[in-house]
C-alpha cells in the first residue's frame, strides 16, 4: 500500500483538516452560475476559450452562444464526454476542438493543435462529476444508484488504474483512515478505517455502491448522510488524484494564459476551494498551495520580510474581492449548486 500512501497530496499531509463537501449530488441541466461564469470570463472577438472540463458541454455552449466568433478547446479526461465534445464540433463548426485528456496532459496536447505558452484568452474548470458520470449506475460515482465501487474519470482508459474497490479491499487500515481524512475530511476517520478493515473479513465484502452506503448507514445511523458524502468523496478524490490535478490545472493556466487572460474556477468543496484561493492570493509554497492560513504560518518562528513577500507573491489579480456564491434561490434546491464557490483572476 506504499503506493497508496505516495500519492497523498502533500500539503494536505501537513495537518490541513477543513471541512467537507461532496459533489455526488443531484444534477442540474443547466450550467451552473452561468451568467456570473460568462462575466468573469468577459470574452472578446476572436477570443480562445479552454474549458478544462467540458462534461456534459453546459459551459462550452454558453460560451459559443455568448459570441459567434469565440472560439473553444474542450478538455475532457472522460471519453464519453469527448463523444459529447465532438457532437458540438459537428453543430458549431470550426469553433470546437475536443481534447481528451487530464489537466496534467495539457502540455503534451497543446503543441499539436499549435497553441504555445502566453497565447490563451481564458481557461475555466468546473470541478467534480459530470451528469453522465452519476448517472450511469456502471462508473460507480454516486451512492443513489447501485453499481460497481470504480468511481475513475477516465473510464475505460484507466484499465490499469486503481479503483474505489481496490482501496476498500487492499489498502491497509492507516492508509485507508489517512485516505478518508485528508480527502474526505472525515472526522471518524480511523473508526470507519478499522470497520471497513473488519468488513473485509467477517461480511462478504463490499462489492457495489449501494452496499458501502448500506454498510455506514448501519454504523452511523442518523448521521451516515454527512459520512456517506465524505467517504465517496474522498473515494473519488483520491482515485482521481484531483488535488495534485487541481494544482497542476493553476499551473498550468499560469503558463498558458496570455497577459491579462482570465481564469475562472468553480470548486464544490472547501479543500478544492483552498487551493485556488491561495494560488490567487499568494500563499503557495514551492508549486503547492501552503496548507496553512497566512496568518497561522508558523507558531514557533517568525519569518522575515523576505519570506513573508516570497509567500504572498502571486500572478493573479483576483476578478472580485470575495469568493461569489450561488444566489439563495439555488441554494435552496441542490446542495452540490449550495456549495459552489466561483472565483475569477486575471493573469498579470
Ligand atoms: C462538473 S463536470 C463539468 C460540467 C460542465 N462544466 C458542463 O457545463 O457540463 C466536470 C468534468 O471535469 C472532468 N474532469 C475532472 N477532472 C479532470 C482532469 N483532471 N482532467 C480533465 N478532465 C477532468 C470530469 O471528467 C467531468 O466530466
């Protein structure tokens, strides 16, 4: 399970313990905060648009009906939404090109279709599950419908990586309990860590879905909602190695945008959150988003000027002064869209 532990993000490795949100949610036809999203973005003629994660191409079609001369690079890691991204192609001609792809394979993809650091107008990234992944019971993603424990984006080009079930089943009970606090947030993390452990050998085991939801529903009774949330997403998470590419995706836009491009985040949870705020408004250490607060960096040593300017540079310039929020009458009716936080920088 060395493996396993090796691909723990390391700046949550370092005591972070915010709180948690879980994308597998209710899912809605219509791209979230739509209009804030395309204000932020504030497209010109001509502009170049990617759309880091296309999904069910919500954001994309606004985009394209927002200006009939922007034009946008779809990446999807998905290959079923890359079907979706050349369905559009075929609908807005010439004005579409589908990438498929993690954020991590951007630098290798973009060569090839001739787009070069400095060049992009703007990039935006919707994080979590698409509507196809949650809906259909076989990608494992959502604990509403039953299927196989798989829960990986890239679906069946990820034969050989791991799965949900293979975390369930073969990792050991510190991994797994390290695995479900730092990406889930979970409280009773070592608890739930030696049951699920326990499960492996005195229950058949759990093989779907729908029997992980059972199974905390019988520990945790009238709160296993909240913890039903927290472990498949950290589940997800995880398999998905989303923070690293979170991380990278800032990067990345970094390189890419051109002077004054804007990038546009919409994140579902405070962790994910975390990570863009403090790439915008500089507390990054070495690449990586610190994990504490500015003002909590260290208790034992002060640091020095220099130090302290070296943390708080930054790139960006935030496009709003605080995180936007869904309005109250979205709040209301998903709590994926209750839990959104959408955040705009300009690359300086
Ligand atoms: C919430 S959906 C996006 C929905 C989309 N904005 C729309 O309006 O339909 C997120 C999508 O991002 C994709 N995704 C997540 N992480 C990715 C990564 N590292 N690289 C590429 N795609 C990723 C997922 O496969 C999923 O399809």
């Amino acid at each position: 399970m060395a493996a396993f532990t090796s691909r723990l993000f390391n700046i949550f490795t370092r005591g972070i313990n915010l709180r948690k949100y879980c994308t597998n949610a209710p899912v809605e036809f219509s791209p979230l905060m739509v209009q804030n999203v395309l204000e932020l973005l504030n497209l010109k003629d001509n502009d170049t648009v990617l759309d880091m994660t296309f999904g069910d191409g919500l954001h994309t079609e606004a985009i394209l009906k927002s200006n009939e001369s922007v034009k946008v690079i779809a990446l999807d890691r998905d290959p079923f939404a890359i079907e979706k991204a050349e369905a559009l192609a075929l609908k807005y001609p010439g004005r579409v090109q589908p990438l498929l792809g993690r954020f991590s394979d951007l630098p290798a993809l973009l060569p090839p279709i001739g787009i070069k650091r400095n060049t992009l107008d703007a990039v935006m990234f919707d994080l979590g599950c698409s509507s196809i992944q949650l809906n259909d019971a076989s990608r494992g993603f959502s604990p509403e419908v039953d299927g196989p424990l798989d829960m990986r984006m890239d679906g069946p080009l990820a034969s050989s990586s791991i799965t949900a079930y293979d975390i369930l089943t073969k990792a050991d009970e510190q991994d797994l309990g390290r695995i479900l606090k730092t990406y889930g947030s979970e409280e009773n993390s070592k608890k739930l860590a030696r049951s699920l452990i326990a499960c492996r050998y005195t229950l058949e085991g759990l093989a779907s879905t729908g029997q992980l939801k059972e199974f905390l529903k019988g520990i945790f009774e009238e709160k296993s909602g909240r913890v039903i949330k927290n472990v498949f997403y950290a589940l997800r998470t995880f398999v998905n190695n989303e923070f690293n590419e979170l991380n990278f995706a800032i990067l990345f836009a970094q390189g890419y945008l051109k002077e004054g491009g804007r990038m546009v985040s919409l994140t579902f949870n405070q962790l994910e959150d975390t990570i863009v705020k403090r790439h915008i408004t500089g507390n990054v250490l070495e690449n990586s988003p610190n994990p504490m607060p500015f003002l909590y960096y260290s208790q034992t040593f002060k640091l020095s000027q220099e130090e302290m300017d070296a943390l708080r540079r930054s790139v960006w310039t935030p496009l709003s002064k605080h995180v936007i929020t869904p309005v109250d009458q979205y709040k209301s009716t998903n709590h994926r869209i209750r839990n959104a936080k959408l955040r705009g920088a300009v690359r300086l």
